[in-house]
C-alpha cells in the first residue's frame, strides 16, 4: 500500500461566462477558476495525489499548461488517464478524501454527486468535504478555491 497528497488552488477568473467545475460537477454556470484545462481544483488535487502515491510525480509533469491540447480540457478525463498510468503499473485506488476550502459558493449541495463521479472515475471511494477558511487571506476573501486530496493505493495482486 501506497499514499499519497495532493494539493491544488486556482484563483477565480475574470470571465464570468466560464463555468465553475469542481470534483466534475458544474457548480455555477458562471465564474469559474482561472487555468489551463477547466480549472478543476478537485480533480487536479486528487490525480497529483494518486500520482505521488504512484511514485510518478505531479500532474505538471503528465499534462503541461503549455500543450495547447490540453486547453480547456476536462479535468475528470485527465483524472481518468492518472488512473489508466496507475493500472499500468498494476496499482490500484483504495480510496481518496478530498478536502475543498473556499469562502464561495456553499459546496454541500453539490458534494454528494461530486463523491459519485469521482468514485467512478478511481474505481474506489471517494469523500468529499468542504470548509471555509472564515476571512483567512485570498481564498477567506473569496479570491478562489483550493483543495487538498489524500489517496490510498495498492498493488492490484494486494488485498485492500
């Protein structure tokens, strides 16, 4: 068995026909986060986490913001290749947690169909969670989002 951490903050972007995706899930049909793909925090969290446990490094390294392929890309896509590299390497999700900080928009309506499309994307359960950082500096000023990922991996011969 393997973990791994994941982290990853977007701030939120000046064009408000852009939509806020997060965990796969459109939040808002406007204000999105600033980035390369969709600017999904919670995907690029949980794959940098999976990546780690992986021993493959960050999600930089796999989808560069400088391939131009890769703009505007679904985030849950790019989560779903993280997966495929992993099974290559006959790893497997365990399970993943996911922790969302952001002062907007209140996130607990939304959570439950997050944890199901990020459950079927892995393979494995996922939790979704969100917290406010109560004023505490840009995102306690609502400037973005940002989401802290943990994921358990294991050889696909290994018991879970």
């Amino acid at each position: 068995m393997r973990i791994g951490q994941g982290f990853d903050v977007h701030a939120f972007c000046a064009d408000p026909r852009r939509p806020l995706v997060l965990g796969g899930v459109t939040v808002e049909p406007t204000g999105g986060l600033q980035g390369h793909s969709d600017a999904d925090v919670v995907c690029h969290a949980l794959a940098d986490a999976l990546l780690g446990a992986a021993g493959l490094g960050d999600l930089g390294r796999h989808f560069p913001d400088t391939d131009e392929r890769l703009a505007g890309a679904d985030s849950l896509s790019l989560l779903g290749d993280v997966v495929a590299m992993l099974a290559a390497r006959h790893l497997v999700a365990v399970n993943a947690d996911c922790t969302v900080v952001c002062e907007r928009p209140q996130l607990a309506p939304h959570t439950s169909a997050m944890e199901q499309l990020l459950t079927s994307a892995l393979g494995a359960p996922v939790s979704v969670k969100a917290t406010r950082p109560e004023a505490l500096g840009a995102l306690g000023r609502g400037e973005g989002i940002a989401c802290l990922a943990v994921a358990l991996v294991a050889g696909a011969a290994e018991p879970s």
